[in-house]
C-alpha cells in the first residue's frame, strides 16, 4: 500500500471519528482552554450538527428547484426555521443579506 493511500484512510477514520464524536469534542475544547474557544461558536456548531442530524436533506434546491448538493439556510434560529440552497443560490442569499 503506498504512503498516499494510507493516508487517505486515516483520514477518513479521523473524520468519521470527529463527525461521531463532533459534540463532545467541542465540549472538551471548551471547557480545557475557556479563552481560546468562544462559547458563542460551541452554541453554533451544537445547532448546526442538530439541523444536520434532526432533518433528511431532500437535494432540491428551495430557489432554482434543481436536484443538486444542498446546504441548509437558516431564516431563524429560533425557532430553528430553514431551507435547503444549493451552494450558488445560498452565497446569492447572504450577499442579499449585506
């Protein structure tokens, strides 16, 4: 097995690993090292990994109604409200939004 594929699996492990494990690591980052990791990002990683978990993505984008890879928008947090964009309809919301 060569360098490069060995590599490619452990990197895979290590991603599938954090994915799994993705909530209690950022609480353990949180708590060791309070000033360097601000709580404020640990509360929206916790929403953003709920809106994952919690809701099947349908892969059709809300505004073009076209079958490809989406992202969730969030229109509000609370409640949690939003939508599926594909990545070219969602980077065209958030520069609407400035």
């Amino acid at each position: 097995m060569t360098n490069e594929k060995q590599r490619n699996i452990w990197r895979k492990a290590r991603k599938k690993y954090y994915n799994k494990n993705k909530n209690e690591i950022i609480k353990k980052m949180v708590e060791e090292y309070p000033g360097k990791y601000n709580t404020k990002y640990a509360k929206h990683q916790k929403i953003r990994a709920k809106t994952r978990y919690d809701n099947e993505k349908t892969g059709i984008c809300y505004d073009c109604n076209e079958l490809k890879k989406t992202q969730f928008h969030h229109l509000s947090y609370k409640p949690n409200i939003f939508i599926e964009l594909c990545r070219g309809c969602h980077n065209e919301r958030h520069r609407k939004d400035m």
